[in-house]
C-alpha cells in the first residue's frame, strides 16, 4: 500500500530545534535531533512525495531527494515556511521552535567581565497556530500535522493543542522517557485526529514512526488512499 501512495503530494516539512541568538557566540535552544523531522522527509519522498525540508541546524545529511532549506531562528522558519505554504498540499510541523527570544541580540560577544546578563525575552510567532488561522481565513489547504513534546498529561496536552492550532492531525510523545523522544532513533507516539481519532504506535524506529504518521496523512488526503 504504501509504495507510491504519496506520488505527486508536494510536503512541506520543518525539523530541528531553533536557535535564538543572545550574542555572536550564544544562543538559547533546545534538545531537539532534528532526527523525527528528517525520518519522515525520507518516508515521504521513498513514498512519492515531492518533499521540502525546512531545517534548524541540526548535523543530520539530506535525505535523498529532498530539497532542503536551512534556517536558523523561529523567525526566520516562520518566513521560510509562509514563503511555500501555498504550494504544499501538507505540512508536517515536526521541528522544536523557540516560544521566546532574546528581544535583541548583543552586535559583539557580551563579557564575562560585564557581569550575568539579564536577558530579555519575547514570544515568537506560532507557526503552526499561524497556519491554523491562516486556513480559517479560508484556505482548504494544506492539511496540517503538529507534534507535541510534553512530560505529563501527554494527550490531554495533545488535544487541546490540536484544537487550539486547527491541525488534522497531532503527534504527541513523552520526552520523559529515555526510549523515546529526543536525541535518540526511537520513539513512542500517539497520533490524534479529530472526531477523537487515536492511533498508539509503540517503540519503533523513527523511520517507521514517520511511516505511520505519513499512513494518517494518506487517510486524511482528498483523493484517500491509493488501493
Ligand atoms: O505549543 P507547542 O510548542 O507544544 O506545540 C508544538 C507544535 O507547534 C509543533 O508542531 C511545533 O512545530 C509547533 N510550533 C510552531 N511554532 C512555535 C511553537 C510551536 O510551529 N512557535
């Protein structure tokens, strides 16, 4: 079933964790592999898919052919993503963006000597809530796949976010856990869906995580799944 099923689908696909910088040297960021984010680029372009890869730094190669496009802070993903989402038909946000930034950051490298900084910060856009407004403003398209990464009340947190950001689909992990979640090449998920839809995929490989999740986007695309 799967071989082909994503042929001709243009997906958009962000991954890594942003890094908001503090001074030339410094940066606040986060734990995230980038590794779930380029597992599923690779399943959707071995499917078909005409995949776009939107990346934080991350030290992972290019899986082949996906077009690949690296970025660095949440603005500047958020930029990268609204610069192609109207030629995508889905867009998976598997990526770990910054809530907050550094409002400025130092021109030159702050000084130990000048005593601890205090570091003003600020939000970043949402991206994926901002593609969730941006298709209630009437837009049918893209269908929309959000990850959640939290340590308790994983899919309560997961439906509400689901909700909250206009998805079709959310993926959520416990980042608790050793086994699962960041860094390392498994993972153990819950993928929501709306109407309460609710597939566990327990420990796998990232490879085949990205399979299943991808198996829920065939699902949900307009022409469904190829028999
Ligand atoms: O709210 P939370 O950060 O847990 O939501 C996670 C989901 O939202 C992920 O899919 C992530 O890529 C996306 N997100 C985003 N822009 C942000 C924060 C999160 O697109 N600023």
């Amino acid at each position: 079933r799967r071989r082909d099923d994503l042929a001709g689908v243009r997906v958009l696909v962000t991954a890594g964790g942003t890094r908001e910088p503090i001074d030339p040297v410094r940066f606040l960021g986060n734990r995230s592999s980038g590794k779930m984010g380029f597992a599923l680029a690779a399943a959707a372009a071995a499917r078909g898919a005409e995949v776009q890869l939107v990346a934080a730094p991350t030290s992972l190669t290019t899986p082949p052919g996906v077009i690949r496009t690296d970025v660095t802070t949440a603005l500047d993903m958020h930029a990268a993503v609204f610069d192609r989402v109207a030629d995508v038909d889905v867009v998976v946000k598997a990526a770990a963006v910054a809530d907050f930034r550094p409002v400025t950051a130092a021109g030159s490298k702050l000084k130990k000597s000048a005593g601890a900084p205090r570091l003003e910060l600020v939000p970043n856009p949402d991206i994926l809530a901002d593609l969730g407004e941006r298709r209630r403003g009437g837009h049918a398209q893209p269908l929309l796949v959000g990850f959640a990464a939290e340590t308790d009340d994983v899919e309560a947190y997961g439906r509400d976010k689901l909700a909250r950001k206009n998805a079709d689909l959310l993926v959520v992990n416990d980042v608790g856990a050793s086994d699962a979640g960041f860094g390392v090449d498994t993972n153990r998920v819950v993928i929501l869906g709306r109407d309460g839809a609710r597939t566990e995929v327990g420990l796998a490989t990232k490879r085949a995580v990205a399979e299943r999740i991808l198996d829920a986007v065939v699902d949900l695309l307009p022409a469904g799944p190829a028999s």
